[in-house]
C-alpha cells in the first residue's frame, strides 16, 4: 500500500524530517527552528499548548504553508518546501483539525474522490463512461468498499455528509485520508469534540490502521490520555518550539513539558 | 423442485451435489459484502465447500469429530457446516451473543476440537475460555480484521484453508476421488448436526439430528408449501437456531432455493428491502415491533394521508382475510380493497420488504389476532407453525386458507400427534431427534415408551378446525376442583391481547373456579381517560375507576365467549376478576427481568387479595411495599374493588380432553 | 407510491452506479424519451414546436454547459451568452469552410472554438474568486459581443451583419435552413440534446464529476488530497464553453436560421443563469426544468388574460408578465433555493417512501 | 512596425499636440466617472451591510427618475400649476417611494432569504431587476422621457474656457453633477462617521454576530442602507437623466458600475470612488484615442478589461481587504 513516488523506504527508517523549519505570518512567529523525524510504520505524536504551532507544522509538512527556512526530506528527498500537489502524489494524506469534508457529496463520493490520484483514465474514456473507465470506477469502488467496511459506515454510504452527525464525519475524514493509501498520515486533532465513546472507536480505528496497513501517523491530539495510549514517540511544542522529543514516559517526566501545560488552563 | 431426486439423497452433501448438477448456475448464496450482493451459484458452492473440507480435512478434522460454528449469518459460516458434514464431522452451531459460560459449557460438552468463527470477538470469547476446553485444537476465521498480530499456530482463515484445499485438489487428483468417495461415506444415519437447545429451561442440552430424517421432515415440508428453486429466503435469525438451519439450510438444501445473508444487525432491514424475500419467518415480536414502527411513522404523515391510510387499514380488516383465504366477497368489498392495495397495501408491503413473499410462518409464542389480522389483511400470506427443536421444528402447520390466529394448524405430514391424559402434546415425526448428545437419561425422559417425543406443551384439538391448539406448558396447567384444565397462561394471553390491558395473573389451580388479577395498560387507558375526559390522578386512581372496570369487564366477557367455544376450557371461564392498584413490577420482584408474571410470589404478596377473590367479597383492603424509581421503599395501600362476571353455558358435549 | 424497489438488488458495482439504477425510473425515463422523440412531432403544431419546443432544448444544453460550471465547480460565470455566440460564429465559419461535410460535423465542432475561448478567459479564475470572478467573465461577455458586432469577418460580410443559414441535408432531409421543417429540426436538436446529456451524466458521475464538486466544495481540502487546482478549473470551462457553444450554434442552425449581433448579449447570460438557479444548482435534470419554467412563464402568463377573456393591452400584459416573472423567480429562491431539482427529489422520494412520510 | 507606433507613440502625441483637446476628453471621462462611482456606491452601501450584491442598482437609478419625471407628469395633469412645485412635490414623493421600496425590499426579500448562498441573493436582486422594470413601465410607460431638469433648476448651458490654446467646454449641469456628488459622499462619510445608526451599520459590516451582540436590529440596518441606496440611485437618476434622457437604456450604466467595483474593491467606499474615475477617464481616453484604430464602441468593454488587468495583480481589488487562506 503505498503511492507513487520516492524510494521504498523500509520499516522503522526515517520517512520525514523536518531540519531547523521556521514558519511567520508577518511577524507571527508560528514555528521557529523546529527539527524532528517521523519513523516509517510508527504513531508520532505532536503535541502542545494551544497556539503552539502543532497546525502550522502539519501545514508545512503537506505543503499548505511554505516555511522561510529550513528543510524538509521526505523519502530520502529533500525540499525547501513542499508543495500540496506534491505531498499527496509523495503518499501524505490527511485530516483537519475542523472537518473539512466535500460537504456537498454523499460518503462514498468523498471516499472515491480520495481516490482521485490513483485514477488514470482520461477524460474521453471518462465521457463514455464505458470500458476502461468503468473498469477502473468499479475497481477503485471496491478499495473504496472496503474502506467503509474497515470504518463500519456501511449505513451511511449514500448520506450527504452535511446530514451526518460530527462523530461520524470525522470518522468518513479518516476514510477519505485512507483512500488515498498513504505512507504517510497526519491527524489533526482526531478525537476533537468527541465523546469519551467516540474517543475510544477512533482510538482503535488509528491502531487498526496503523496494525492493518501499516500506515505511519502522524497526530496532534489534545486528550493526553490518548497521546499516550497511541503514539510510540512524541514531540513537544510550545510557542512553535520544540521542548522535548521522546518516547511517551520520557515526555510526561520533562520538566518543560509540565511547565507548559500548567502554564496554559486546560 | 425434486423432491423425489432428493429422496435418493439421504445426506446434505449428496443434496448439495445433487443442486449443482439440477440448478448449477442459479444462486445458492447471497451476502451482502462491499456494497452489493455478492452471489454464489450452487456449482460454485459445492466447488468451494469441497476445497474447503480437503482443507479442513488436511488440518485434521476427522469423521466424526465435533466443530463449533460461531458467529453470525454468513456465507462462510454454512459453508463450514457443509464442510464438516462432507467429512462426517458434526457441526455444533452456538449462538454469536452467547456469553463466555454458555459457550465454554456447549463447547466443552461437545467435546469440540475445532471452531469455525465469525471474526475477532468471538476468537477473543473463545480464547477467553480457553483453559476449560482442553480438547479445542484449531481454529479458522472469516474476518481477519484486528487479528495481524495474533498467534497464527492455532489460527488460521477461511480463505487459507479453502485456499489450501484447491491447492491440494488441483495437485493430486485422488484427493478428488477421495473427497468424493468420503461424500458417499456419508449415511444418512449419521448425525448431521447437534443443535443445542438455547438453556431457557435448566442447562441447554445438544439435540441429535440426523441427515437422512432432516431432509425426510424438510422434503415434506417444502412440497407442503410448493417451495423451489425460485424462492429467496433471508438468513438473518441467529444460525444456531433450529429454525434458521431448519427453514433456511436445510429447505434450502432440499429446494435448491437461494439464501441472502444481511450485511449487518443495522442493516437487516434495508437488506430485506432489496432482497426481497419470497419465502419469510419471523417470530410474533419482530412482527409486533414492525407494526408499531408502521404505525409511529403514519402518526408523522400528513392529515389526509394518515386518514387515507387508516381508512383502507380499515377495510383491509373487513376484506382482506377473506379474500386472502378465497372466500366470497361483495364486489364493492373488492373494489375498495383493490383501491386500497394500489394506494397503501402493495406501497407498505414495499417498503417493509415483503412484496415478493408468498409463504410467511410466524412461531414461538402466542400471536396477538389483531397483529395477525394486520398481516394477513394486507395481503401477507401468514401462517403459524408449532415445533420444537427435537421434532427439527415442524409439529404442526397451517395450510394455506385455513388460518387462525388461536391455533396452530393440523399435523404436518407424516406426523403423528397424540393428546396426553394430562393434556400434554405428544409426536412422532420425520424429523424427530436421534437423542440428546452424551445424555441417554435425559433422552429416555423425553420419550414416552412407545417412542413418542414428549413437547412439554399442553394442548388440544380445537373441534370445529380439528386444527391444535396449544395452551401452556404442560408443567403450568392445573385443574380446578371439578377436574376441568386450567391453563393459566392460556387465559393470561387471550386478556393481555386487549391493548388495555398490561398483565394478567390467572388463578384456579385447585380452586372452584378461575380469577384473574390485572394490571391496565397506563398508555393506552391513559389516552383514552383523556379522549373520554376521565379525570385520573395516578394509575391508581384510573386502575380503580369504575368506567375503567366497565371496559375491561367487556374484554373478559369477550374472553369468556371465546372459552365457551371450546368445550375443553369451557369450565374455565374466568368468573371473578380485579384491576390490581399498582403496576407489577420487576423491582419489586413481581415480574422476572424478562418480564413474565411470578405467580406463586404475587400469590403471597396480594394473599388478602387473592383471599377476596374467593371469599366472595366486594371489595378488599391491601397495603402493599413498593420501590420508587430512585430506589427509596414505602407502602401504598388500597381499597380495591371485585367484579363478578357471568359466565357462557357450558356447550352440552361436557369436558373431556 | 408507484416504487416497488423490494427485490431489486444488485450484484455489480456497474449495476449499483448505474444512472437510473430502480426499473421504476428506467420506465419513467423511456416513457418521457418516447414521448419527446413521437409524441411531440405528432401532436405538437410546427409553430408549437419551433416557438416552444426547440428552445427549451436549446437552453437547456446552454443550462447544463453553465451548471457544469457554477453548479458542480462552483465557478460564477455571467459570459455564457458570448460563449454560445462563439460557438454560432464558429460554427458558421466551419460550415462555409467546409461546405460539403455533414452540418452536424461543424455544429458539434463549434463547441470546440468556445472551448478554447472559454480556458483564455477562465484564466483569471485561478486568482480570482466569487463575485470578482463573475465580473471577470463580464469581460468576455462584453469584448465578444463586440467582436459579433466589429468583426463583420465572423459573418462573411453580410451587409445585413448577421448569420444567414444556409439550406443543409441530412439523409436528403434538409435541416438546416428556410426550407428545413420545424419537426426535422427539433428532432435533430432533441437527438443531439440527449446524447449530451448524457455525456455530460457521464462525467459528472466520474472521477471528474468528483473534482469538480471537490473544488466546489472545499478547494483547500481538494487541494491537499492531490487535485490540480487550475487544471480542474481550466477543464470546467472547457466542458461547460464546449456545451454552451454547441448550444449556442443549434440556436442559430436549427432555431433562429439566421441571427443578429444581439442574440448572444448579455442578457441572454442572465437569462441562462435564471435557468440554472431555479432549475437547481448542480442538478443536469434541473437545467431542463429551469429552461422549461423560465420559458414556459411567460407564455402561460400571456395567454392567461384570454383565458379569462380579458382583453389587456399587450405592453400591458408585457410589462406583467415581467413583474410576475421577477416575483416568481425571488418566490422559488424563498420556498426552495436548492431550485426545482430539488422539489423533483422530494416529491420523489415521498413516492419511494409511500405511504411513510420520510 | 506602423501598427506598434499608432498603438504606443501616436495616441501620446496627439495627446501633447492638442492638450486642450486632452483636458476636454478628461472632464468628460470625469464626469462619467463620478456617475460611474455613484453606483458603485450604492453597490457597496448594500454589499457591505448585507452582503448582498445587489443587481438590481442600475434599475433602480432608472426606476427613480422614472418616478421623479412620472409622477411630476401627473401632478401636472392633476392641476399642479407651477411646474416647480410639482418637481419639488414630486422629488419628495420619489424619496418617499425610494423609503418604501427599501422597505419592502427588506421585509419580502432579505429578510426570508436571510443566510442563504451569496448568489442565490444575487439572482434575488435579478427578480427585483424584472419587477422593478415591469412595474416602472406599468406604471409610467416604456417611452424615453426627458428630465425635468429646468424644473429642478438644475444649470444648464456650458462654460467655454480658453486654455491651452484652445477652448475646453464645461457643461454646467457636469459641474453641478460633480459637485452634488461630492457633497452626497461627503454627506455620507459624515452620517456613517457620527451618526449611531451608521456606526451600528459599520458594526455589522464588519460581522453580523458582532452588531447583533451590541444589540442593533439587522432589518432596521438593512432598511436604512437599502434607502440610502435608493437615494443615491435617485441622485444619479437625475444627474443622468439629465444628460441623456430617461429610459431602461440606462440599465447599461448600472453594469459599467461592476468593473468600477471590481477595481475599488466590494467592500470599499473610497474605493468606489476612485474606481469610478479610474473607469471613467480611462474610458474616454481609451475610446477617444485608441478607438479609431481598434474600432469604436470599445468603451463597452474596454471598463471590463482594465478592471481584469487589475485583477490579476490585486485579486481584492485596489481597496479591499486582503484574503487570507486557513484550515
């Protein structure tokens, strides 16, 4: 399962870094000078104050802001910048942190457009809507199928997503990530707004995920109890700093860290 | 259809051949999957069940051996039953929602050393009893989904055993031979299938079923209601239950019909939509909760519409029967009934799914005659069966044109049916069960000497139909003093059918005559309190008003008419009856969490009550312990009136069972 | 209520997507083809036909080429007349180019020259959003026109300056023309309607039917999943000029027969847009009840006051009937903004559900 | 070669040869330009406050002085001797059917189509458009009338100048058009500056929530600017009017006042302004000495064409805010 583009990076080796980036809107510092790695088939976590960057760092990874300094290597490539288009044929998927769905578009619709990259045929098989075109419809609606099978949404795979409760469209956001077969995913703030039973079937899916297809991830998340079930390594930002890197336990230990968050009402 | 054909076969897996050389291309199997229904043609099953017993086969699974099936209704799942038998192994079906202690106590009774599983939790379940099922060697799954990081050395999927099986077959070409010649192995004498009966009374016991008798019962029953290779059937009650291997499985098997599995529990009902099935069980709940849904969903309509839809509800009930059953009916009848069919009856049947489906059996309790009227009026062919588990399902059924909704139809063929003094319900069937599983006492208990299958139903034969009825556990029924049958529930069902009333506690055991204690149903009395401006402050209250006892006096006159009829309960009509003060409730220990009446601790509980009933009082005292919602206890106490009820004569022909 | 879908299940995906996957609807649609291609030549009067009749299929392939683009990519665009007015010049130039290849060759091939026009002024569209887009395309609308009008060129130096048709054949039919007849013309016009159509179901319901929407819907999030932004804004034009121009060449060859400078101003624009929005944004089934409403009103409203037997002056009844078309049009955004489209699906839906509510 | 020359060099030196001709050709596209600008101020008095883009502007310019020179026509008839009374009578009747239509504008339009898509209140201005046009014509008739300029005393008659070695003619009436202008958009910048209602107005045009929190009425808002608009399209009726005549050709102007707006930016008052004269002597320029070599008529797009050459640099406009992109 993995996209076009790059070499095969093996398990456990660095997938993405990001060297010494800084980030500043006029003369907001969002991010300075923050360096960290992403191992391939492990749940990285970034975590930290609000308005500590996290966002703007998963922007600059897919190439929605275009950092100022600093570099970022992605399969053993390396960029000053990444552009979108970029990082998704380069295999980076993603969620936001306030859903941003194609709210005009049924389910299944959302989760084929995911598709849209691994889909080929051009635009006058397209018109006949026949032969090769068909083909690859129904054999990309097949992966689509199984991702819904995957998220048990099998209810809803006709529903406009504007009609869906917010659980369940965080939930199809994941899908629409997942369609587009990743190496590389990034969740912003999966579990935002949910109830503890939410919380916990989005827990297991980003497991599942990461289990089942051996996808690296990429999370920020609020809920330090989830952080800490889920990730295998965690960075932590404050103020677009970095103020510790590690394993779960080291983290929870470093002073800084507990500064920051006392520092902050949460 | 060949029911002759089938005749010759005397195992599942002969029938299953016989399918894909009769009916090759059509469907055997449908499962919603991925979107759509995916389909397998009885060639293709026999191909990929064949391939799938070599692989079971070379794991180890041996003739005679035991394997448990567990999950829910899926493709995969029939398969490995028909696997199994394809060997000589015996499947052992359990129930997917059964808890860990039902599960480890069927497993190990059987003596299982393998299991065939829908998916991680029930893997999981198993695992989690583990220690206690020594002999459980392998076990093979459907979904591998969350199971990557298992231990694989006991675990291994479906899809890989089959996989397996195709290598084998394709590499050595005596496998085939051999896997042929172990399909013609097979008698019919030998178990096919070991049904363990849900443990409602006392621990559950594995019912012995064998191949040659299932198809016998199933080959009558199929002709009985002209099933074939046309009809559909949806498999969507629990695989372990007699009824789905008996309807689904092995009426299937015999008429080559093709069964559709539901993609899942939330989408059972839409999957039914599309499915569309011709040939239909659902027992009297399911029904009753289609039936309210119908009807909220038509509160919501608009003015006309609803007036629309409650009119030709309403002549449904005047014509739809009768013309369902063929009898003559007035042309005005059947032009309104035709308007209401293209306005409400067809569009409904629609859109519960049931337009395609010719033949429906509801079974397993007592069935309201209104809610049966409902379905019957709107065109739905429904019928009652009566059967049990031993008798692999079918005792009694009721033919097309001949429906009651308080009976339960006559013998079904080739089926002998004997009333015991004691009015209890005996058989001899096609069928019937070779015995229970490892348990030869109970099994001797369960028969009568002359190798007749005690049901543990009491009942009779209703004159006029010569159709039978059934009236309660045999264990429940008593006498009264004149020696007359007093089965409680009987008379409990026929009052709590009034949408009045809620529950109903009969007595007469030993007694001169019957009584009943009952409790009125808030909802529905409430409302009509409000229709009829009744003023009411409390239950109590409306419980004791005596508007409320004028109309529940007319249902139990009603009841009492309808025991007339039948000169065996004759002599039970209720005589005195009272409406109890408060609710019964389970809190209070009144009602079972299943919410059935416990007679002997009311019996206690309301003694002054019950005392008054039979002592001829107008009105009696009781002050009662209640616990309130938040759990805090205090009294209530009552003055609670007593009505008398005169009682239908007795028809002449005097009572004898 | 006439629904019965129980039993109707499908088996492949190419069954499940397929455009009208319940019989019922099969029915219905082929119902309506048959009535449009034999019914309507045989009961509907010649003036009936080319006053009505064509027209609507006319416009409504002008609708479908703007809802491509403002309904399903969400771009605002007021050009539409210019770019059937390409498509009628364009096309006439190819027919006097090639004089003896099939009429239908260069009224197909028209669409291509508005295609191209179309991507040139659908550049801006890659800054520029919403309202200042529209203004933008009010460019093209305003520079073609006034090319129709200075560049006597496009119509052979006509000293009347205007398209004049000449008489083509088809099968020894004439279609095109003064001596083509008003049921040849429109059948042509229908066939031709149809067939785009469903081209245009064809890739809305596709990969790129998605992008399109995806833009509409959230063009950052689109973005991020690999969709080329420009290139699927740049397509949407070309598509929707391509179906405009077509549009726009039938009107002049199987309508007008010949045509001012002032047919394709901007008012012709607006007048499609009506179309789109009342029909339904986003809905191809809604182009043809935008043009049939935005059509048929004014007739209804004229022929009323006879009804009633009044005799109203006719700038009276014209000026009303303009008040009421614009009253009319301000009602329907109120009761149903999603267009008529949508009071299709509902009433519909009610219908599948029958006799439940929802 | 020759073609570049005309295109680039000529136009320049005829402008040097004959700067009286120049100075002429720019009053003139002044003058139009402040027309142009007073639209576009309707425009951006309705958009900023209720977001809507109103179409209907350009009508209702028309519709105004329809019903100032109707309705003075009736008054006559109706016995109103002195015709200067019956203009006066009438310009204050015409104000009061300006308040009216703002009213019913708001209670039958905005007010059920409130939260809807921007475009769907835009083709709600379309409908406003047909009905207002409908309904002028119903009332006083489709034929072209003249403005009652004499009657509203309105100057008239020309300023001849000498400058520049030649004369440069002034109309009056531009004159007083000007000058009016400048005093309404004064008058406005005033009312939005000190009055409460127009602070509120400004409140909600920055957001909605926040002028609902400080507790102002949206309906009495839009009312208030939906007239305010109205007055300005009355304004400029006249003014125009009274240089051409009165009919639904005018409709044309209220589309030159888009790219006006596009160039000034939706949301912005000076903007409007500028944008306006920007359009307006660009025009004329353009049409007057490029026009013969591309052929006349080009000011109908020529307006379209600077205000996209401006878009492509500035996709807000010269004055509107900028737009920046989140998730």
């Amino acid at each position: 399962m993995r996209a076009p583009g790059g070499p095969e990076v093996a398990v456990g080796d660095v997938l993405l870094s990001v060297e010494n980036v800084s980030l500043s809107f006029g003369g907001v510092k969002a991010v300075s000078d923050v360096s960290f790695d992403i191992r391939k088939g492990e749940i990285r976590a970034i975590i930290g104050p609000n308005g500590a960057g996290k966002t703007s760092m998963l922007n600059i990874i897919n190439g929605f802001y275009q950092p100022q300094q600093g570099r970022i290597m992605f399969k053993g490539e390396t960029r000053s910048k990444m552009r979108p288009h970029e990082a998704a044929d380069g295999g980076i998927a993603r969620t936001f942190q306030n859903v941003a769905l194609f709210r005009g578009m049924t389910t299944l619709d959302n989760l084929m457009a995911g598709r849209t990259l691994k889909m080929k045929k051009n635009f006058f098989w397209q018109l006949l809507r026949y032969g090769p075109a068909m083909a690859e419809e129904v054999e990309h609606r097949h992966r689509v199928e199984q991702i819904i099978d995957f998220l048990k949404i099998q209810n809803i795979r006709r529903t406009p997503v504007a009609q869906l409760p917010y659980g369940l469209q965080k939930r199809l956001e994941l899908g629409r990530a997942l369609a587009m077969e990743p190496d590389l995913l990034l969740l912003d703030e999966p579990m935002a707004g949910m109830n503890l039973e939410e919380k916990e079937d989005m827990s297991r899916f980003v497991l599942d995920v990461n289990s089942h297809f051996g996808t690296t991830i990429a999370l920020i998340e609020h809920d330090m109890g989830v952080v800490m079930d889920l990730s295998d390594r965690v960075v932590v930002l404050d103020h677009g700093i970095k103020i510790a890197d590690g394993t779960p336990d080291e983290v929870k230990g470093n002073q800084a860290v507990i500064d920051a968050y006392l520092g902050v009402a949460h | 259809m060949a029911p002759n054909a089938s005749a010759a076969a005397d195992t599942f897996p002969k029938l299953l051949i016989r399918n894909a050389l009769l009916y090759g291309t059509r469907p055997a199997m449908r499962q919603k999957d991925l979107g759509i229904w995916q389909t397998w043609t009885w060639a293709e099953v026999l191909d990929i069940v064949r391939a799938y017993a070599v692989g079971l086969h070379r794991l180890g699974l041996k003739r005679g051996e035991t394997i448990a099936i567990v999950g829910a209704n899926r493709p995969k799942l029939y398969w490995s039953v028909m696997a199994a038998q394809m060997l000589g192994a015996v499947p052992v079906p359990v129930y997917a929602d059964a808890v860990a202690e039902e599960l480890s106590f069927v497993l190990a009774h059987a003596e299982v050393r393998y299991a065939a599983v829908e998916d991680q939790e029930q893997i999981d379940k198993i695992l989690s009893v583990k220690e206690r099922l020594p002999k459980l060697d392998q076990m093979v799954y459907d979904e591998e989904r969350g199971l990557r990081d298992y231990d694989h050395s006991h675990l291994r999927s479906i899809d890989d055993v089959i996989e397996d099986g195709r290598k084998a077959l394709a590499g050595d070409p005596t496998v085939a031979a051999w896997i042929d010649a172990e399909i013609a192995a097979g008698k019919g004498s030998d178990p096919s299938i070991i049904l363990y009966t849900s443990g409602t009374t006392g621990t559950s016991k594995g019912v012995v079923l064998t191949g040659e008798r299932s198809i016998k019962a199933a080959t009558d029953t199929v002709i009985f209601d002209k099933l074939n290779e046309n009809d559909v059937a949806l498999a969507y009650l629990p695989l372990a239950w007699v009824g789905d291997h008996y309807l689904n499985y092995a009426q299937g098997l015999v008429a080559g019909f093709s069964m559709a599995c539901p993609e899942n529990a939330d989408t059972a009902m839409q999957d039914l939509r599309e499915i569309g099935p011709s040939f239909y069980f659902a027992p009297p709940r399911t029904l009753e909760m289609l039936l309210t849904r119908v009807m909220i969903r038509m509160e919501d309509a608009g003015f006309l519409k609803r007036k629309m839809f409650h009119y030709f509800i309403g002549v449904a009930r005047r014509y739809g029967e009768r013309i369902l059953n063929g009898q003559q009916v007035a042309l005005t009848g059947r032009l309104l009934y035709a308007i209401g069919n293209i306005l409400v009856y067809a569009p409904l049947k629609n859109v519960l799914g049931f337009s395609r489906v010719r033949v429906a059996y509801t079974a397993g309790e007592a069935i309201g005659p209104d809610l049966f009227a409902f379905y019957r009026s709107i065109g739905l062919n429904l019928k009652q069966l009566y059967g049990q588990t031993e008798a692999f399902l079918y005792v009694t059924a009721q033919p097309d044109g001949e429906i009651y909704s308080d009976t339960v139809g006559p013998a079904c063929p080739n089926v002998d049916i004997r009333i015991a003094d004691n009015g209890e319900v005996l058989f001899k069937s096609p069928g019937m069960f070779a015995g229970y599983f490892k348990d030869d006492a109970k099994t001797a208990e369960a028969m009568t000497l002359d190798g007749y299958v005690k049901t543990g139903d009491a009942g009779f034969f209703d004159e006029k139909t010569g159709h039978l009825k059934i009236i309660d556990r045999a264990k429940d029924v008593g006498r009264l003093t004149d020696g007359t049958l007093f089965p409680p529930k009987y008379i409990e069902n026929k009052l709590k059918f009034y949408p009045n009333i809620r529950e109903v506690v009969a007595y007469g055991d030993q007694r001169d005559f019957v009584c009943v204690m009952i409790n009125i149903d808030l909802t529905a009395v409430g409302s009509w309190a409000e229709r009829n401006n009744v003023v009411y402050g409390s239950y109590q209250e409306l419980a004791g008003h005596s508007q409320v006892y004028d109309m529940v006096e007319k249902n139990v006159a009603e009841v009492n008419r309808s025991l007339a009829q039948d000169t065996v309960m004759a002599g039970a009509q209720i005589k005195r009856f009272l409406i109890l003060h408060k609710e019964l409730d389970a809190d209070d220990g009144e009602l079972t969490r299943t919410q059935k009446v416990r007679r002997g601790f009311i019996a206690d509980r309301y003694g002054a009550l019950v005392k008054a009933l039979y002592d001829g009082s107008k009105e009696a005292d009781i002050s009662t312990e209640v616990t309130f919602e938040d759990g805090r206890k205090g009294t209530i106490s009552a003055r609670v009136k007593i009505r008398d009820m005169k009682t239908e004569p007795v028809p002449a022909m005097g009572k004898a069972a | 209520m006439f629904y019965r879908e129980t039993g109707q299940f499908k088996t492949t995906y190419q069954a499940d997507q397929a455009v009208f996957p319940i019989r019922q609807d099969r029915i219905g649609i082929a119902i309506i083809l048959l009535l449009a291609f034999a019914g309507v030549p045989l009961l509907a009067s010649e003036f009936a036909i080319s006053s009505f009749f064509i027209p609507v299929l006319v416009f409504s392939l002008a609708a479908i080429g703007l809802n491509l683009l403002t309904g399903y990519t969400g771009l605002l665009s007021l050009g539409t007349g210019a770019f059937m007015g390409v498509g009628a010049y364009g096309g006439y130039k190819l027919a006097t180019w090639f004089p003896d290849v099939n009429i239908l060759i260069p009224i197909l091939a028209s669409g291509f020259v508005s295609a191209a026009v179309g991507v040139v002024f659908g550049l801006p569209s890659l800054r520029i959003k919403g309202f200042y887009l529209a203004v933008a395309t009010l460019a093209a609308q305003f520079f073609l026109s006034w090319c129709f009008v200075r560049i006597p060129w496009l119509v052979n130096y006509n000293i009347s300056g205007a398209i004049e048709v000449p008489t083509r054949t088809l099968f020894g039919i004439p279609i095109t023309g003064p001596n083509a007849t008003a049921t040849t013309r429109y059948l042509v016009t229908l066939s031709i309607v149809v067939l785009m159509t469903w081209l245009a179901s064809n890739l809305v319901r596709g990969r790129i039917g998605r992008t399109w929407m995806a833009v509409r819907d959230m063009d950052l999030a689109a973005e991020l999943i690999g969709i080329r932004l420009y290139r699927t804004k740049l397509l949407s034009f070309a598509v929707s000029s391509y179906f405009c121009g077509v549009a726009g060449a039938m009107m002049v060859f199987l309508w007008f027969g010949s045509s001012e400078a002032d047919t394709f101003s901007i008012n012709q624009s607006f007048f499609i847009l009506f179309m789109v929005i009342i029909g339904g944004l986003g809905s191809l089934v809604g182009s043809f009840f935008g043009a049939i409403f935005i059509l048929g009103t004014p007739i209804v409203l004229r022929a009323l006051p006879g009804l009633f037997g009044l005799s109203i002056p006719a700038a009276t009844v014209e000026h009303l009937t303009f008040m009421v078309l614009g009253a009319l049009i301000i009602f329907f955004l109120i009761v149903e903004p999603h267009g008529l489209a949508r009071l299709w699906q509902i009433g519909k839906q009610k219908l599948r559900v029958w006799p439940f509510p929802y | 070669m020759d073609m570049l020359y005309k295109i680039f060099l000529d136009p320049f030196v005829q402008m040097a040869s004959a700067p009286d001709l120049l100075v002429q050709t720019l009053w003139e596209g002044l003058v139009s330009g402040v027309l142009y600008a007073l639209i576009a101020l309707g425009f951006v008095l309705i958009f900023k406050a209720s977001g809507v883009f109103n179409f209907a502007q350009g009508i209702m310019v028309v519709f105004a002085a329809l019903t100032l020179v109707g309705l003075h026509a009736m008054l006559r008839d109706w016995g109103v001797s002195s015709g200067t009374a019956a203009a006066y009578l009438a310009l204050a009747l015409t104000v009061a059917v300006m308040f009216g239509l703002a009213f019913t504008i708001e209670r039958l339009v905005l007010r059920p189509l409130v939260n809807q898509p921007d475009i769907i209140l835009f083709m709600a201005t379309f409908g406003m458009t047909y009905f207002l046009i409908g309904l002028g014509e119903l009332v006083f008739g489709g034929e072209p009338k003249l403005m009652i300029a004499d009657d509203l005393h309105l100057p008239r008659g020309a300023i001849d100048v000498k400058m520049l070695g030649g004369f440069v003619s002034f109309q009056k009436i531009d004159i007083a058009a000007a000058a009016i202008a400048s005093i309404m958009v004064a008058g406005l910048a005033l009312f939005f500056q000190k009055t409460r209602i127009g602070r509120a107005l400004r409140a909600v045009a920055d957001s909605h929530k926040a002028a609902l929190s400080v507790g102002i009425s949206l309906e009495q808002i839009w009312v208030v600017v939906w007239f305010a608009a109205g007055i300005v399209a009355l304004v400029t009726g006249i003014m125009w009017g009274a240089r051409s005549n009165v009919s639904f050709a005018l409709e044309v102007i209220a589309l030159k006042a888009l790219p006006v707006l596009i160039l000034g930016g939706l949301t912005s008052i000076p903007g409007a302004i500028v944008g306006g004269l920007i359009i307006g002597i660009g025009e004329k320029l353009g049409e007057f000495y490029w026009g013969p070599l591309i052929g006349s008529g080009i000011e109908s797009w020529l307006a379209y064409v600077i205000a996209l050459l401006f878009l492509l640099f500035r996709p807000q406009g010269l004055f509107g805010e900028r737009i920046i992109e989140r998730i």
